[in-house]
C-alpha cells in the first residue's frame, strides 16, 4: 500500500516523520502502534558498560525479502492500512536506534497485534546478527530462547 | 554450480564470506551441502559442528531437508538476533 | 520514575520529541512501544466525511487521577522503565492526534502489554467523552463495548 | 453538603455542569443521592432513566453502591469514550 516502507540502512531514522508517515493523508487511521529497538548498554544481568559498541551484520537481499514476506503475513491476519519497517545496519553505540515499526489501522487492537507480530518475526526470521564489543572483547550475541517462544506465540506461518 | 554464502560468526570462522561449490550428484539438500562442505576438514568441519546451524536457499529461510540444485544460491548462518 | 509524563493539553503533542524522552540517559531501556490515536473522518460502518470536526470534554483533577492509577497499576503488573501518557481535549478535526501513550522496558514484551493495557483502560477509566459533529448534527459518541472487552482482558484490578 | 458534577450528555439534559445538594439522611449512597436527585423531576428525572450511568466519588469511579457522605464531590456521566 503506498506509504508502506521497507528499508535498511545505516542512518539514524525520525521516529515523528515515520509515524506521521504511517497516516498522512488517510483520514480513516485512528491508530498507530509503533516500536523503536535500542542498544542497550548491558546485557541480561549485566551491568552498565557491559555493551560498549554494537555492529549490525545481514544479508543484503534476503532481509528486504524476509521483512516483505512478514509484513504480508501481518497483512493477511489483520485489517491494518500502512506499515513501515526500517532497520539500522553497521556500526552502533548504546542509546542509538536500531529498529522501527509502524503499523497504522482504523482501530488500536488491530495496529498493536500487527505491530508486535512483526517484531517478533523479524526477531527469529529476519537475516541480522549483532556483535557486541564488550570489556572482554567482542561477542556476537546468542539469540534468546524467548524470542523463538515469542514468535511461536502466533501459531501456524512460521518459517 | 552453486553459490554459498556464510553470515556472522560462521562467516568468521571459515575466514570468508562466500564461495562457489561444484557438488557431487549425491548434494540434494541443503543438509547434504552442509556435509559435504564440512567434509572437506578445517575449517569447514565448523559447518558440522555448528549449534543450531541456520539455511536459506534463493535467500528464503528453509529447514536442511529442503532441496539444492544447481544455480540456487544457499546461505548458512547461526541463529538471527536483529531487532 | 523521573520521564514520566500525563498530561491533559489542548495542544499538539512531538511524538518524536515524546518517544526520545522516554529513553534520554537512560542507557539501559532496550525497547520503546507507543500508541498514537487520531480523529478519523467517519464512524464505524460509515463514509468519508461522516465526523467533519470532534470535541473532546474530561473532567479535570479527576482525569489525572485516573491516568495515574493506571500507570501505577501498569508498573504493578510489569518491569517498565518510563510511561508518559498525553491526552488532547477541546476542539479536533480528522486527522489531528488525540492522545500519545509511550512505555520504555528493557525488552519488548513488557513495553508492548504495558503500553496496550494503558490504552486499553484509559479508553473505560479515565474520564473523557468525544463528542462529533457529523451532516447530521452534533452526536456524543456512545461507548464501544469492543472497548470493555479488550479492557476485561486484562483481568482482575478493574474498578 | 455535597457538591454534584454533571458531564457530557448528561450535562447538557440537565442544562448544568454542577450543584450542592444538601441530602436528607437517607441518602448514603450513590445510588440513593442518584435517587434523591432524579425525584425532583424534569429534567433531573434524566438522572433516573439515564443508560449506563457512571459515577466518581472523590474523583474515583465507583459503583452505586459506593457510600456518600457530607463533604463528597460527586459526579455523574455516561460511559467515558476518550483515547
């Protein structure tokens, strides 16, 4: 639908244009969910400083593919109108931005379901990998069981 | 033939990130590709070793039964952790 | 929490300016999840045009009151860093925001729940009624009974 | 005496946006004041018949069953439709 939005890239991204974005124009959206992913300076029961640096790896190609492929799937299980999807690749530090959803709808039930599918699958089936420099060098990060328990949650389409 | 391409950790670890395979008759799946790589010993043994080894054929996300031919371009990778 | 916003206003609100306060120096929120509502141009079942401008009428010390309980009662019910919740009153047209609801966490499960539960009872808790000017006159919008079912859901601790 | 709050459509039926009502004894609750209120007639009778009325003691939605007592803010409006 014209205002949907796929796009990955290193620059930092305005989270008011995008979700103004998410309903310009479209008089009949009364609802937009949106998520905003940072870097965190620590890890699960680590300190501050922990996560000093972050770099962001994909597959050029197959993630547009991928993020596509999901955003229809959230097209297919929701009446929703617009959904902007950008994720931040290369070099990051604590407190930047990584990752934006937006999911604009006629009503909120509907644009919170689609927007927190859509992270959840970009999270298992989307193709990013994130090392972290920490105090003992760098690490790439271990994907988290609850993110597959997370994805899972939705049933049925998945892979 | 048929383009491999590594990601991340597993791309570190066999020091490339991509290459082009001419396989044997008896690589049908992404599974055997796996194998016969792996079979070729350091540091491509990594590719059998690795925990929870991830695939893609033509840049879809697809379990190791899933079939290869030539001309398919086949990606490994461990687990995705974007977001 | 200090970043902690309600705010009962005539004004616009920045949901950029409001998205970034929820995380400034605040190195350890991983995630951000919002809600934005807005003034559609017709009713359910209806056409463009059907609501031509909106009203919005509360019941001042009172509507703070209940904002705030139910962000307490949201920190009660999961591990949230910041909430800031502004609601617009006074004269609206289509297209113009109504109301920002945005919860910072460590991860997005907890900014997700939170930010929806919030939405879900400020829609039956806190004291604001919309009223419409449509071709047919001024109308006071009628409750939705979606909008105390998707508030039961939660369970417990209503009222 | 307590002081009463009208909102909305009621509100607007009954032409004022508050009054201090200075009850019999018998009303000791919100139901009763609610009762008290409408017996007056037009138009509070519009208190009476009003579809799903909600009411806030003290600023804090309550029940009909909810006590009232001297010094109480009271207030009475149909279903919130904010957000």
């Amino acid at each position: 639908m014209t205002g949907d939005l796929i796009d990955i890239r290193e620059a930092d991204f305005d989270v008011g244009a995008e979700t103004a974005a998410l309903t310009a124009g479209d008089p009949a959206a009364g609802a937009v969910a949106t998520f905003v992913g940072l870097v965190r300076d620590r890890n699960d029961g680590g300190g501050p400083g922990g996560v000093a640096a972050m770099s962001l790896e994909h597959y050029p190609g197959m993630t547009e593919k991928a993020l596509a492929g999901i955003v229809e799937e959230a097209r297919g299980r929701w009446d929703i109108r617009r959904v902007r999807v950008i994720h931040r690749v290369g070099d990051l530090s604590p407190g930047d931005r990584i990752v934006y959803v937006g999911v604009s709808s006629a009503h909120r039930g509907e644009a919170f379901a689609a927007c927190e599918f859509v992270m959840d699958y970009l999270k298992t089936r989307a193709p990013f990998w994130k090392k972290e420099q920490t105090p003992d060098g760098a690490r790439w990060v271990d994907a988290r069981e609850s993110d597959d328990q997370a994805a899972e949650r939705w049933g049925g389409g998945g892979r | 033939m048929i383009q491999v391409r590594y990601f991340a950790s597993l791309r570190e670890a066999l020091g490339r990130s991509s290459e082009s395979v001419d396989p044997p008759p008896s690589v049908t799946t992404v599974a055997s590709l796996r194998d016969h790589l792996a079979a070729r010993g350091e540091p491509w043994n990594a590719l059998g070793t690795a925990r929870n080894l991830r695939a893609a054929v033509n840049q879809d996300m697809v379990g190791m039964e899933a079939p290869v031919a030539a001309g398919d371009e086949v990606a490994f990778f461990p687990p995705v952790t974007g977001g």
